[in-house]
C-alpha cells in the first residue's frame, strides 16, 4: 500500500495504490478537492487504514441519480413501507434532487455542494408559484440524501458517506393553530345538522387523525363495547385514495366512546341505513362509515375541502382539518388530562412526542403542579 498528496490546480489531491487480488495488477485511485494538503493526508490516513484492516471498499461511479433511483428507492420499496412514504420518497427525488444533483457523482459529493443545493432549492419557484421550498421540505430533501449515502455504504456501493458531516438546514417552526373550548363547542352546535357532524366531532373529540376517520368501518366501531379500534387508514397517494394500515404501532388503538359519542354515531349510522334503503341496487355495502349517499368511501382530500366550506360558513377562526387534532390535544391537556392519557388517546409513540409538540399548550401547569406538592407537604 502505497499513498501520497499533491496540488492540482488550486486543491490539494491524495493518492494511492493497491494491488488488486483478482488480477494481481495494482490499481491506482485518488480523490481531489481539498482545500489544505493537511486535509488530503488525513484523508489519505483514513483510506489506508482502512485498507489495512480491510474494511476499505473502492467507490462504484454512481450518479446521485442512480444511486437514489436504481439502488435505495429500490429497497425502501423492499421494506414494505406505506405506499404514501414510497410516493413522497419519489417525489423528492424527481422533483428536488435530480434536476439539481442528479449527474453528480456521489463520490464528488461535498458539504460545499449540498448548501449550494439548500440556497437553490430556497430561492428557486416551485411548481405552485411559490418562491422557493420550505424549510421543512428542504430537512426533508437532506434526509433523504443522507440516509441514502449511509445506505450505499451499508451495502458496499460506497467507500464512504460524502455527506455524513452535513447538517440537516434548521426551520422555523409551524405555528400551530387551535380552537378554544368556546371555538370546538360553537362549531359543532353550527355543523350539528351536518351530514359529516359525526367526522367533526370524532375529530374535536377524539384527535383522529385524517386517514384514521377516513378508513373507519362499523366493524370497528364498538356502539355497545364503548370504544373504536383503529387498525385501519385511507390515506391519498398520488391523488388516489389507498387503504392501509397505521404507521406505527401505537397507532393501532382503541378509542373510548362515551354517553355524548355513542348516539352521534348510531345516529349518522341510522342515516345510512336510510340511505341504504332510499338507493336499492345502486347502493354500495362498503361500511365506511365516511362515505357518500351510495355508500361509496369519500376521498380523504374531499373530507378537507368539506371542513374548510364549514369552517368558511361558520365564521370562526380558520384552520385546517388537522388542527382539529391539535385541539383536541391542547384541550385535553388544558384540561389536566395526564399526559400519558392525552398520548394513548392521539396513537403517539410515546408520552414524551405529546409533551414535544404540545409543552406550549400547558403554560402555568408546572407551576400549578408545584404550588400543589409545596401545599400537601408544607401546610
């Protein structure tokens, strides 16, 4: 093993050599760019450690392209994930990665040039006449790129992670909006002879997420038992509704239904029995409980635009369909519900990811929490 550094041009290159065991001839390989020769020789150190612990592997010419495409998107599809995350995983990858980085080989990859692709993707219009992505679009655009190179060096198409010091971009937070109590109560008494006013209240109530009303049936919902079971989604990839499951495990939970739900419910199923009846053959026996006067499952998109119409009407503060789940968490927790309580309820991980999106949501609770120990232990 042998290795050196020298100067091209304005940068500083390493260099070195190894025989290959197949053909017993010595290859020679280098890698440039640096910008002092200390840098290209701890480089160098690097590559010939490794080569004599034989951990060191010789980059394959891939394209950023290929390597997204042919190589890691390939087997993202292999480990079974939700259609939706396989959509936006392509998305990214058509729309921001390869028109910029495509042609890049991933060896030739630098933090230099990925920021450059951060300030392009800030700056360029987007396709909806935006000025440029937004910051979380853009984390997520870096993740990608990340996890993909740590992939190719997991599975021996790269030497090494080009990217691996690369910090993901910070982004501003999302405020996050929410009714208050007197907001919920005002919107559900204006919906209440809404077709949907069983979706609005499961929503206000009980922090469903959007794919999780939609992909409800009746065979889920327990009107005696007293709880709802959500194993079920219907989520829309690439504009097309699609059934599935919950992304997680504790996704995949039992909602409880109280003396206020359970006549909302049987109510709305009351309708559809109607329905059923009114349509003859023409009815469809889907038992969704979303779902249009055929009985046809409603598009998760159109359950949107239906809450944007009625929250237009109603003439309280907009937000969008999934601020209902926010809340209902924030009053649930406004309200003293334990935490853990609130988590189990939202399908959250665990109680630590509530109090991470929701800590705002509780102002004065540490303190009323305190004034309450100090007072059964001191007085």
């Amino acid at each position: 093993m042998k290795g050196s550094t020298f100067k091209r041009g304005g940068a500083w290159c390493a260099r070195w050599s190894i025989d290959d065991p197949a053909t017993g001839e010595r290859r020679q390989f280098s890698k440039g760019g640096f910008r002092r020769q200390k840098d290209a020789r701890e480089h160098l150190n690097t590559v010939l450690g490794r080569m004599a612990d034989g951990s060191w592997r010789a980059d394959k010419p891939l394209t950023v392209s290929e390597l997204l495409v042919e190589h890691w998107l390939e087997a993202m599809e292999a480990r079974d994930l939700r259609p939706s995350t396989i959509h936006q995983y392509r998305n990214v990858v058509r729309a921001w990665i390869n028109p910029y980085i495509g042609a890049v080989k991933v060896s030739s990859l630098t933090a230099k040039r990925v920021n450059e692709l951060v300030r392009t993707l800030r700056t360029t219009p987007t396709s909806t006449g935006r000025d440029g992505l937004s910051s979380r679009s853009i984390q997520l655009t870096i993740g990608i790129l990340k996890a993909a190179c740590a992939w190719g060096v997991e599975n021996d198409l790269l030497a090494r992670n080009p990217v691996s010091g690369v910090k993901r971009p910070r982004g501003a937070s999302r405020v996050m909006r929410a009714w208050t109590t007197d907001e919920a109560r005002q919107f559900l008494e204006f919906t209440k002879d809404d077709r949907r006013a069983f979706a609005w209240t499961l929503l206000l109530t009980r922090g469903l997420r959007r794919g999780e009303l939609c992909g409800l049936r009746w065979q889920d919902v327990g009107l005696d038992t007293g709880s709802i079971t959500i194993n079920r989604t219907r989520v829309t990839v690439a504009g097309k509704a699609v059934d599935g499951v919950p992304k997680t495990a504790a996704g995949r939970r039992a909602v409880p239904l109280d003396e206020s739900l359970s006549p909302i419910l049987r109510a709305h199923k009351a309708r559809q029995g109607r329905e059923k009846l009114s349509a003859g053959g023409a009815y469809e026996e889907t038992g969704y409980l979303v779902a249009d006067e055929l009985g046809r499952p409603s598009h998760p998109d159109s359950v949107s635009g239906w809450f944007d119409d009625a929250v237009k009407a109603s003439g309280l503060p907009r937000i969008r369909l999934h601020d209902c789940r926010h809340t209902a968490a924030s009053l649930m927790l406004a309200s003293n519900v334990p935490v853990k309580v609130v988590s189990e309820m939202l399908g959250h991980a665990s109680p630590t990811i509530t109090l991470a999106i929701y800590a705002h949501t509780m102002p004065g609770m540490a303190e009323e929490a305190g004034a309450a120990l100090s007072a059964s232990l001191l007085n």
